[in-house]
C-alpha cells in the first residue's frame, strides 16, 4: 500500500505522521492489503494561525477495481480530523466491499453464495 501524506500551511511534525500511520492508515489494512492501494492523506489549516474549526483531514483512497473514495473531515483539531476521516472511511468501504459482495453472488443459489 502507497502511502501519500502531506501538510498544507502547516508542517508535518514526526507526531502528527505518526498518529496519522496509526489511526488512519493501520486500521484501513484489515480491509485493503494491497500493494497497488493508494492513499493520500493532505492535513490543512484552513485559516492559519487565527484559530477556530479550522483543521481540515482530507484522505482519497484508491483501489484497483473500485471508484476513488474521498472524504473530508473538519475539526478543532488534526487528531479529532483524522480520527472523524478514519471513522466515515470505514464506513465508505466496508459498504463498497459489501455491495461488489452481493453482485458477485447475484444469480447463485442460496446455499452456494458467499
């Protein structure tokens, strides 16, 4: 799986990154471990230093055989943005797996489905 994390006016430091590979991207494998994965994750401060609800998490997933999946997430701060992207991700995907599931069984009998 690629990878792709950047900051937008503001920088990235080692914690951010690191909360970032360990909320966002681990618990995304459990559902895509594929090397040909792709996600890009951009973190922005909307307003810069005057403050407010202005951190913004956006992730784009992309996977072979599926459309690109984007979500935006804004809050107070980039833990609780990253952490509100992670949750509706989960949710985006899993309901994408288990639609390409109920097509791929249409038409089987009931007792062969998967």
């Amino acid at each position: 799986m690629k990878v792709l994390m950047r900051g937008v006016h503001l920088s990235l430091t080692d914690e951010l990154r690191d909360y970032a590979n360990r909320h966002l991207v681990d618990p995304l494998v459990k559902f895509i471990d594929d090397e040909a994965t792709e996600i890009e994750i951009a973190m922005v401060d909307i307003n810069g230093p005057k403050g407010g609800v202005d951190q913004e998490c956006r992730v784009t997933v992309r996977m072979p055989g599926f459309a690109g999946m984007h979500v935006t997430e804004t809050a107070e701060t980039m833990f609780h943005a990253i952490d509100a992207a992670r949750d509706t991700l989960e949710k985006m995907i899993t309901r994408t797996l288990e639609k390409r599931r109920e097509q791929s069984s249409q038409g089987l009998p009931q007792d062969v489905r998967f």
